[in-house]
C-alpha cells in the first residue's frame, strides 16, 4: 500500500501546489483568461458551443469524437428529459437504456453494458458512492442542477478508468465555478411537478463574482413523488399466472399465503412502495487569475425511496433506503506559458457515504463507503496539429456493511493508473492514441484476503474529414478490467434485492479486443453519427441466475467466460423547412446490441432493439415536439430470465419562450406515454413487478438571469 498512499500524496501535493502558484504569481498565468470568462455568445450562461453544435472536449483535444461516440444533453433537451435519477434522464439517448431497479435507483446502460463498466462521473471526477454496488442503490447525483450531461461511448473511457470498459457519463455542474460571471448574480432555477408519480421538485442556483479574481456558487434542489402510477397489471403475465397457480394450490393449507399471493397477482394501477424524497445542497468557490484557476466545493446529497417488493412470498414490511452523501471536491489549472506544456489540471474529491436498508422503520444492512479519487494531468502546447495530454490518477474506496444481512466483508480497494491521450495529423487524415496501466488491488483483512491485478489497454484511432464535413474512421482497442470487491466478496441474502448474491473470490481480470467502424458529421444539410461495434472479451464477468433458492430468495452468482458483444447505434437530424419564421427538423435515433457467452447461451439483462423519431418545429417563442419511442421484444435472454414484450411510447411537448430575444425563461408542457402503454426494461432485475410509468403530464419553467 506504501506506493499508492505515497503517489495519492504527490497527486494532491501536485493540485494544491498548481493552484498555490496561481494564487501567488499570477505572472505564471497568460493574460485574458477565456476559461475566466462567460462565452461571448451565451445570454443564460449556457456553454460551449460552435456554430450551434454541441462539442464534447477531453484534455488536450478539441474535441474527442474518434475514440468515443459522444452525444450531449444540455439546454431544453436536458429540461424536458429531467428526472429524479440519472438513469432515466439519458434512456432515450442512442445506445443509452437504464437499469430500472426502482424508479428511485437507476444507472445509464450503454450498449448493454452496466454497473462497473460504466464509469459515472461528476466534472470528470468519479461519483463515488455505491451505486456500481447493487443495482438497488441509486446514484448520488442531482440531474437538475447539470449544465450539461456527455455520454462517451467505446474506447475513450480509458481516460477515466479500466472499471468503465462500456462507456462513462460525465455530469458538468458548477459546484466549482467555471468561470466569473458577467452578472452581479447570476440565478438559475427549475421548478416542475407530473402526475403519473406526483412529482413536485425545484432546484436553484447562485454565481456571483466576489471581486479580485473570486467566484462563489450555491445550489439546491428538492424532488418528492408518490407511489408510480403504471398501466395495468404491475406484475407481467407470466408471473401472475404462476402467482394465481400457487395461490389455488395453497388454498386449503394456507390460506393466508394464498390470499397473500392472489393481492399480489392482481396489485394494479399503482407500484406500491415507489415513492422518493431527494434534498441536495452545494457550495463552491473559485480564484482565476489569467488562465490559472484553483476552487473547492462541499455537497451534501440525501434521498429516501421505496423498494418494490419481489412478489411470491407472505408480504412483509416494506423495504425503503434512506441514502446520504458527504462529498467535497478541488479543482486546480495551472498555465505553464507558450513552453512545450500548456497547462497542468488537476482534480481531486472525497466522499462520505451511508446507505441504510429499512425493514419498515427497523434499519438492516447499512454500506458506509469512504472514497476518494485523484488526477492530474499534464496538458501540452499544441503544435502543428500535434496535441495530447498524461495524467496520473489514484482511487480509494473503503467499504463496510454493517447488520445481521450483511453481504460482504469490510474491503479496501485501491488504484494507481498512467494514461495518455495523443492527436496526430496526418495530412487528410487525424489519428488518436490513448493508453492505460493500471495497478489495482482489493483486499478483506477480516477474511485474509489481497489480491492484486495490473491491466494495460489501449487503443488506436483514424479518422478521414471528407470535404463535405463527414467524419469516416476506425478504431481499434484492446482493454482490460480488474474484478471489482462485489464481484469477489458477495456472499448472502441482500435485503433490497431480495435476492442471496454470491461474488467468486478466484475471478481474473477480463479482457476485451474489439473495434469500431463510424461516420459522423454532416452529411449534406443533416447531422449523422454512425457506429457499428465488436468486442470479444476472455474472462468476461457477468451475474447469472442459478435457477436456485435459498430461503425462497433466488441465488444470483458470479460468473466468468468468454463472450462476444456487438452492435449498431445511430443518430440522424434532418432539417426539413427553414424560413424566417419556421423550422421544421426530424430525429431519428437507432440502437441494437448483441451479446452471447463462448457456450453459445445469451448474456443476461441486454436491451432489445429501440429506435427513437422525433418530429420537432419551431416558430417564434414557440417549439411544439412529437416523439415516438419503440422498444423490441427481447427473447434472448439468459437461463432463468424471463422474456420481455415490446412496446412503443407516444410523447409530446410544447415549450414556450416568453422573453422575447433570449431563451431565459421556459415554460415546457409534456405528456409522456400518451395511450399508457405497458412498458417492461430488458436491463431491469426487477422487469417483472416494476413497469415503467403509465400515462404522464408535466409541466416545468426553467429560468436563467
């Protein structure tokens, strides 16, 4: 352990001193500092922008669009996607579904990948809490106060960490300003309320400039909603007729759990126990001095929610987790001049965190996780199109169950990882390289147990720009992930999930070669991004269904094989009209992924097939959207997983700009699942007793001044 306490030392020695000889000599910093200021262009403090086209960036490149199908969420896009978790906001994203567990606990799946493989980020630091942990445990993460949220997708994850081989969300807030502004105040706020789970939340923040160079933020938000209402049935088909079964054949001997099982079956209209409460609350603040910039914050998240329960038993107190998060960051950009390095950038935050699994009001297991994570890196000049930057990041995570259904042992992992990003042009063509060691180790002194693991990946970019704007490319990766502590250590009956989960203390780290085949860019007077995807992974771990019980709780275990995934995601946007006072554009949106063992037998919980229209027009202060959203029926399932019908969502909305000249106020009207259709998520543990919503009407006004 002596190297990673003595490398997490330098990396925050290396933060502290970057922002320290900003502070001191501002000599250090260029003059006129653009990262200090709001963009010219941006009358409601929105961002970055170029010619209307959202860019995704990673240190040291302008934009990261080889190594990564990237999309961004931001703006009336971000306001009429908002929800209480982060899962369900992005679900309607190319290659993006969610896990579904409880409409309080929700993960982004990307292409068909969840849980430790993909990377949650906040501000390009790590959400850590434990939230990869179960799939019952919700996001510490507040969507409502985002600027911005960026989906990557494919090899460009390893910047971030080898855990995310399946692709990273990075929520971009201002907890640490990221620029002074302009305003003496600037407010931004959210207030919306639905009907399909009575939801009533807002959210507000505060930046003002505190003269001298200084910057302050403050944000809040609060969410409440009832039990969802679903249409129909809550539990699918095949499993009220096996509940309706049981109940006539325990009729005479048991009464009661006959009558218990016959509520359960016919339960409808409502999923009981669903509702949520989330408060959240940050403060941060940031020095800039020319291109030099150093900033804290502190955040404190907190949310209680229901856990539907997993019917086929006597029916119980219902289970509720109650979930809090301490979590303090630092930021610090050095300027190192016009010299062969640009800039070093370092960013660093700790988290204190407690999730309580409630038996009615007696507290069960309890996870207490104390973590923190650590990067810095080293940014060069860009020269002849040459551009890239090397980072050093460490990670720590503590780990502690505590109750008498505890499912692991008190663990310790820990990471020390190198990376590097690299651009090349190559006259017509651009070529990125990124490259990642990583030293891992997971250890429980309780059961003796350390293990450690070194991974190397990498992978390789070439790109061709067309005249036309078109980007066409290839990429080619080969990645590398060490098990996680849950996948070793899990053993027992886990409360939440009403499941008993095993983890394999002999797992080995999985290996994936793959590539990627894209075009993206525009095409004509449309903006398309095509990818076709392949991975063929060794040791590959996955969560299998035993079709085994103990206690009346399904045994899901830990497994390890070969397996092969690929695919196709796409997106296309279409203008149709465009006049002076009228635009009119379409969206159609695709995503299809496959995934089987060595064996031959699917790999479990993978989205169906889903394609995504949309028909959207704009006159004036007015913007009217129609959208449809279709989901397959997905038959290839795993031993024991049961299939999942396919259905299709009619949405509408209606956003009104009353200001005339700017968008600093927006009042949004939408109805969601119009004809109330059932709807059941593949990726879900829970897919067959947690529907999605059924019909839904919203109303939000976004301000920004």
């Amino acid at each position: 352990m002596t190297i990673y306490h003595s490398v997490v030392r330098g990396s925050l020695a290396l933060l502290f001193t970057s922002g320290a000889i900003a502070w001191i000599d501002p000599a250090f910093a260029q003059e006129a500092s653009q990262a200090g200021q709001p963009p010219s262009d941006s009358d409601d403090d929105l961002h970055n922008r170029e010619g209307g086209e959202i860019i995704v960036t990673a240190t040291g490149l302008k934009r990261l669009d080889m190594l990564a199908g990237t999309t961004a969420v931001e703006g009336l896009e971000l306001q009429r996607s908002q929800a209480v978790q982060i899962g369900e906001v992005l679900m309607n994203q190319p290659g993006v579904s969610m896990s579904g567990f409880a409409p309080g606990a929700s993960r982004p799946v990307l292409r068909g990948f969840s849980g430790n493989r993909v990377k949650l980020l906040i501000d390009g630091i790590g959400s850590i809490d434990a939230s990869n942990v179960s799939d019952d445990h919700a996001v510490a993460v507040d969507p409502f106060n985002a600027e911005r949220i960026d989906i990557l997708r494919g090899p460009a994850v390893l910047l971030y960490g080898s855990q995310a081989i399946g692709g990273a969300v990075n929520i971009i807030d201002k907890r640490i300003p990221l620029r002074l502004p302009e305003e003496t105040v600037h407010f931004d706020g959210l207030v919306s309320g639905n009907t399909a789970a009575d939801l009533r939340q807002g959210a507000a923040s505060f930046d003002m400039p505190l003269g001298q160079g200084f910057a302050a933020h403050l944000d809040g938000g609060y969410s409440r909603t009832g039990d969802l209402k679903v249409p129909g049935f809550t539990v699918a088909g095949p499993l009220r007729r096996d509940l309706l079964a049981r109940a006539g054949s325990l009729e005479a001997s048991d009464p009661s759990l006959a009558a218990a099982l016959r509520r359960q079956a016919t339960q409808r209209d409502v999923l009981p126990n669903s509702g949520s409460q989330t408060w959240s609350v940050t403060g941060g603040a940031a020095f800039f001095s020319g291109d030099s910039n150093l900033g804290a914050s502190l955040g404190y998240y907190d949310t209680t929610y229901g856990v539907p329960a997993r019917p086929a038993s006597e029916e119980a107190e219902p289970v509720h987790i109650g979930l809090q998060q301490w979590r303090g960051d630092l930021r610090a950009v050095l300027a190192l001049g016009a010299g062969l390095f640009d800039r070093i950038e370092s960013r660093a935050a700790y988290s204190h965190y407690q999730h309580t699994e409630f038996e009615g009001d007696t507290p069960g297991t309890t996870f207490n996780v104390e973590g923190m994570e650590a990067r810095a890196e080293l940014v060069q000049t860009e020269r002849s199109g040459w551009s890239g930057s090397t980072g050093l990041q460490y990670t720590f995570r503590h780990l502690d169950t505590v109750g008498e259904e505890r499912v692991q042992p008190r663990n310790l992992s820990e990471s020390i990882a190198l990376f590097a990003l690299q651009e090349v042009p190559l006259g017509a063509f651009r070529m990125q390289l990124a490259g990642r060691y990583e030293h891992a180790s997971v250890s429980a002194p309780e059961l003796r147990f350390d293990r450690r693991f070194s991974t190397v990946s990498g992978a390789l970019g070439l790109t061709y720009s067309m005249p036309s704007g078109l980007d066409i490319g290839i990429n080619a990766n080969r990645v590398s992930r060490a098990p996680s502590p849950e996948e070793l250590l899990t053993d027992g009956y886990h409360e939440a999930t009403q499941a008993y989960e095993r983890g394999d203390p002999s797992l080995k780290p999985e290996r994936a070669v793959g590539g990627e085949l894209f075009a993206r860019g525009r095409l004509g007077p449309a903006d398309v991004s095509v990818t076709g995807f392949y991975n063929r992974f060794t040791g590959y771990i996955y969560e299998a269904n035993t079709g085994q019980f103990i206690d009346g709780a399904p045994v899901l275990q830990q497994m390890q094989g070969d397996a092969d995934y690929y695919g196709a995601e796409g997106e296309l946007d279409m203008p149709l009209v465009r006049t002076d006072g009228l635009s009119l554009k379409s969206e159609l949106r695709a995503s299809w992924v496959r995934a089987k063992l060595g064996d031959g037998s699917n790999v479990p919980r993978i989205p169906p097939l889903a394609l995504f229209g949309a028909l959207e027009g704009a006159a004036g202060a007015w913007t009217a959207r129609g959208e449809v959203a279709w989901a397959g029926r997905q038959d290839k399932v795993a031993a024991n997983e049961t299939p999942t019908d396919g259905y299709t969502f009619v949405n509408a909305s209606l956003a009104w700009r009353p200001l005339r000249g700017n968008d600093n106020v927006t009042l949004l009207l939408k109805a969601e699942n119009i004809f109330n259709v059932t709807g059941r998520l593949a990726t879900s543990l829970t897919k067959d007793y947690t529907p999605l919503p059924g019909r839904d009407f919203e109303a939000s006004v976004r301000v920004s001044f």
